[in-house]
C-alpha cells in the first residue's frame, strides 16, 4: 500500500499487464470504464515558489477498479493508448475537470489566473475537432480560455505533424496555455523550443532527483533555466519532494513548481476544502 493524499491505495502491479490474457480482460475493462464511471481525477496544486501561493492544479486520473483497487495513470494510459480508447478517456479528463473548475469558481471565488492543468496525450492533437471541442466547453461553462493549460509531453509535440501544428497553434489562438512535459526526458533538438507556439515548459522530475547527490547537478538544472528563459518561455518544476529542493529552486528564481513537498494529488472534494482556505501552502 502507498499513501497518496489522506486515503490508502492499493498499487496495481504493471508487471501483471505481461499476462496477454489478464491484458485483453483490462483493455475489455477500460472501454467500459469510463461509461461506468469509473475513472475518478486528483488535482495536484501548482505553487508560485516565491510565495507558496497556489496558482492551479494539474489534473491527474485514476481508475478506481471494483476488484483491482485504485490503478494508477502510468498503468492503463498506455494501455488506452493501444486500444485507442486514449480519445475518449482525454475528452471526459477535459470535459469533467472543467466542469468542477467552473463550479470552484462560483462556489470559491477562483480568479480567471487560477489555472487548470490537463495532461492530453500525443493522439488528441492529431484530432482536427480538438479545438472546437474546447472552444465550446470553455464557453458552455463560463471559464475563460486562459485558465486552461494543457500539457503535453515533449515526445508528442516535437513530431511536428501538420494537423498537431495547426491543433497547438489554434488553442494558442484561443488563449489557452500550452506546456511542454516531462521536458528533458525524450528526444530533444533544442531550437524547437524556439519554434513551437507554447507558453510553458515542465522540467521532468528525473532532473530534481539527484540534485542532492549528483555533483553538477544544480549547475546544469540552473543551465537548463536559462535555456527555458532564453526561450522566452515559463519554467515549472515537477516532483519537489523537499524543502532543500524548494530552496534551491527559489535561489535560482525558478517561478513555479510542484510536488509531494508542497502537496500531494487529492480528491476533488479535498481539493476544494483547501481552496476554500488562503491559496498559500
Ligand atoms: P505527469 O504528467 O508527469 O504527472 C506527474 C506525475 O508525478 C503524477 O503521477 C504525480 O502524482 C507524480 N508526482 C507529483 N509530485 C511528485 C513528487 O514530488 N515526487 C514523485 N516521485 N512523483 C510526483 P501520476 O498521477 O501517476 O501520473 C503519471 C502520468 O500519467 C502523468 O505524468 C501523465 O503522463 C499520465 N496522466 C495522468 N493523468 C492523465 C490524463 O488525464 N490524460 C493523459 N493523457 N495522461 C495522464
Ligand atoms: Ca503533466
Ligand atoms: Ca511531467
Ligand atoms: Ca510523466
């Protein structure tokens, strides 16, 4: 069992996919998941690290299996990836987390620079409805475009398709936030960050792990800034899991970031019990 927010999960095992019997059963399960609800969505804040002021949440999903326990995002979306239920699993994430912004936002008292932040894989820039889609969402529910922020790994955007381009620059249109994620982990020719209409740029949590014990490491997560900042683009950081870590970013002046050190993913319910409080962490 591991802790995640206040409730005890169960963790399903990935090796357990390797069965090709048990692999065929769960991809059965996951076509039906999402009709029979159940998919549930943690929200993890994202601070400004200057003032630990909350600045939004990044939308991350689960699958609450009735006999396999709470199965982890990293499990199934690949899995939802090869059976192509990736496209409608991305599509409720989007549709159902705005609707709980929108209602945070009357209910709470959000500002329009409370940002949500939901992670859209590779396949849904390569739908051309994509932005209609949440043009009318966005409209439906009274939340302006600029408090959305989708992230998108940098494996899925440096492919450069032109149907992915023309996605990434109409929601740049629109006003909606585009982040590049896990950056530092996939293929990397540097000058796309130059080209590429995004805003945002996630540094991957691989690079925070050894910043206490790899020699070199700050210098080169520093280099890395910079490279963002020359860019011209906002750094955010992943998986600050201490205060030492939090310190050295904010030496740095690294704007924001997020991890089990600030807060760990919740329930919607928790989520809105703290943003009715300060927003301060
Ligand atoms: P990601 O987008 O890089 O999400 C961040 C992951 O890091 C989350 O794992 C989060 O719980 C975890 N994390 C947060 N803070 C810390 C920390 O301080 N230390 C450590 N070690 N980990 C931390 P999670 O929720 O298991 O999600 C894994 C991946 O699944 C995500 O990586 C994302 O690629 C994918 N995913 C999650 N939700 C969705 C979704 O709605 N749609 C799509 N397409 N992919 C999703
Ligand atoms: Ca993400
Ligand atoms: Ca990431
Ligand atoms: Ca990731």
């Amino acid at each position: 069992a591991k802790r995640e927010g206040r409730s005890i999960i169960k963790v399903f095992q990935p090796v357990m996919l390797y069965s090709r019997q048990l692999r065929s059963q769960m991809a059965t399960e996951l076509r039906d998941a999402i009709r029979s609800d159940e998919l549930v969505l943690h929200y993890q804040p994202v601070v400004e690290l200057a003032t630990n002021r909350i600045l939004g949440v990044e939308v991350l999903v689960r699958w609450q299996h009735p006999v396999r326990g709470l199965i982890p995002p990293d499990t199934f979306i690949p899995l939802a990836e090869e059976i192509g239920v990736i496209h409608d699993l991305d599509r409720w994430v989007m549709s159902t987390s705005l609707r709980e912004l929108a209602r945070w936002r009357r209910e709470l008292k959000l500002d329009d620079d409370f940002q949500l932040r939901v992670n859209l894989s590779a396949v849904e820039l390569k739908q051309l409805d994509l932005v209609d889609y949440v043009r009318a969402l966005l409209r439906e529910l009274e939340v302006p475009a600029c408090s959305l922020v989708v992230e998108i790994t940098e494996t899925a955007i440096v492919t450069r398709g032109e149907v992915e381009m023309y996605s990434l620059l109409s929601l740049q249109q629109l006003g909606v936030g585009i982040e590049i994620d896990d950056f530092g982990t996939g293929y990397s020719s540097i000058s796309y960050l130059r080209e590429l209409p995004v805003s945002m740029v996630k540094v991957d949590r691989s690079l925070l792990s050894e910043l206490n014990t790899r020699p070199g490491q700050l210098e080169f997560v520093a280099a890395i800034l910079q490279l963002i900042r020359a860019a011209g683009l906002e750094a955010v950081f992943e998986g600050i899991e201490t205060q030492e870590q939090a310190d050295q970013l904010r030496a740095l002046g690294c704007n924001s970031g997020q991890g089990f050190f600030f807060c760990h993913p919740m329930a919607a319910d928790e989520t809105a019990a703290l943003l009715a409080g300060t927003r301060y962490l």
